[in-house]
C-alpha cells in the first residue's frame, strides 16, 4: 500500500500539479496526526469538556475545539507554502508568510457536541491558490470549483483522511504507525442504497415538503413507499432540543440514490413516478 507521502509524489506529477502542493497537504496530514492523539485518548488527556468561550458562529467551543485549532494553526505556520488561514474557531484570518502560494481553510474540529460521548469527529479543510496581492478577507472567498485540494480527516472506529486534488477521489486509513495508507480509490455513491443521513435537531425548521417526505421514508414497508427501513445509529451532533422521536430516526433506509457526474443534470424529483413534487428543478452540476 502507498503512504500519502508516496501517493502524492506520485499522483501530483502526473496531473501537472506543484510539489509545494504535496507539502501542503502533509502539513494539514501532520496536524490531523496530533489532533488523532488527542481525541483517541479523550479524558486521558483532559481534553473533554467546556472551553468556556465562543467561536465566531456563536456556538460555545469545547476544550478540545481549541487544542484542535491551535494545533492547526501552528503546525500550518510552519509551513513556508502558506501564506494565510481561515479557521471556523478564529474571527479573522491569520497571516503567515507573505511569499506563500496557498491559503488553507478549516474546521478544526466539526462535530465537537459528540467528543464527551464518544461519537465521531472530523477535520475539515480547503486549500486556495493564493490570488495575486496583499492578503485581505477578500482571499478567501473564491468559488469552490477554485479550489486545489480539499478532503477531511475523520476520527471514527478508524481514523481516515479522505482527499481530492480535482483529480478523483482517494482515501486513507491511519495505520499502527501513525501512516496514513491508501485503501480506495474513487470511492462511488451506490447505486441503490437503504440508508440516509439527516440532522433530526432542525426538524422544527423544516420546509413542509421536506418533513413530509421524510415521514414518509421513515413509514418503511407500510407507508406510501412500501420500504423496509431500519434505524441504524443515534443522533450527531445535536445542539438543540430533537424532536420526540429523533433518539431512534437519524439513520434510516431512503429511496435509491444515484451519483452525480460533473456536467451530469441532477434528476428532478417529479419525473419519478413514486416521488410527490417538492418543487424542485433540474439543474446543472457544474
């Protein structure tokens, strides 16, 4: 199996891409190591709990929210490549060094509500051509079909980074030391799949349409759709009151799903015989 450090030497030359990219990108692998460290070891550590402060999203940060972002941020730093970051944890954008080409975006540590109850977390990161001039706010905010790599790194039963450089899609498993290996490649939405993923916790927020069609998933073999369904997991990251039933109703099987190419129209829900009109469109993926 090819290491990432092996898999980008490789990779990157063959799509004309820059090796200062590759450094980049195992700064934000190397950061992702440490964060690994102290979220497999939680209480052992004395990461878990309140930090007692806020981010700029107005949601209260944990401990380990701040250990996360500082480890970013100063393993980044470090890194001649990057000449400014944006992190969800931080009100502005952090200079680094003004000859840099890139720009690196993250969340440090998204789904931090699950860290005290043992529930995955991720880190979430985007890396910008830095554009020409002084850095300003303004550098950051460039279309996302812009970018030049983005992926995440998720601290689940495995810890994998999963990345893109625009030219496919690769994944990596952490092995016993401390490697991040390549274990697939192009990784493809099934064609027909039973299950879906939906934040239960908004459920009050919910557009009509919405809230009735997934009603009708969660009905399985005697609703409307005549699915079997099954509940496969609990609720992520849920900061507000869930609704009665929502301990049981994140994950559940839906209709079938297929991917979409870039280019490819997305299919309209009303040209399925079994689907009800949401008032959705056809649209271009661009």
């Amino acid at each position: 199996m090819k290491t990432l450090n092996q898999f980008l030497a490789q990779h990157l030359p063959e799509h004309k891409l820059p090796q200062e990219l590759a450094g980049v990108l195992e700064s934000v692998a190397a950061a992702c190591l440490d964060i690994n460290a102290k979220v497999r070891l939680g209480a052992l550590s004395g990461v878990l709990g309140m930090a007692g402060t806020g981010n700029i999203q107005g949601e209260d940060q944990k401990k380990l929210d701040v250990i996360a972002n500082n480890i970013m941020i100063d393993v980044l730093k470090a890194n001649a490549n990057i000449a400014g970051l944006a992190s969800e944890e931080e009100d502005t954008y952090v200079a680094t060094h003004e000859n840099g080409g890139y720009l690196v975006l993250f969340d440090p540590l998204d789904g931090s509500s699950n860290i005290d109850v043992n529930i995955s977390v991720g880190t979430i990161f985007s890396v910008l051509a830095k554009p020409e001039g002084a850095l300003t706010t303004e550098s950051f905010l460039q279309k996302g079909r812009d970018q030049v790599a983005a992926g995440y790194v998720l601290y689940g039963p495995q810890t994998q980074l999963v990345l893109t450089v625009g030219h496919g899609v690769f994944v990596f498993t952490l092995d016993d030391a401390n490697q991040f290996l390549l274990t697939k490649e192009n990784p493809r939405v099934p064609e027909s799949t039973k299950e879906f993923a939906i934040n239960m916790s908004n459920q009050r927020h919910w557009f009509a349409p919405v809230q009735q069609y997934i009603d009708e998933l969660l009905a399985g073999e005697t609703g409307v759709r005549g699915k079997l369904q099954y509940a496969l997991g609990s609720q992520h990251g849920c900061r507000n009151p869930p609704h009665p039933d929502a301990r049981w109703r994140i994950h559940v099987s839906a209709r079938q799903t297929r991917p979409i190419q870039t280019g490819q129209t997305a299919p309209d829900v009303r040209s399925q015989p079994d689907e009800p009109d949401y008032g959705t469109s056809r649209r271009r993926i661009k």
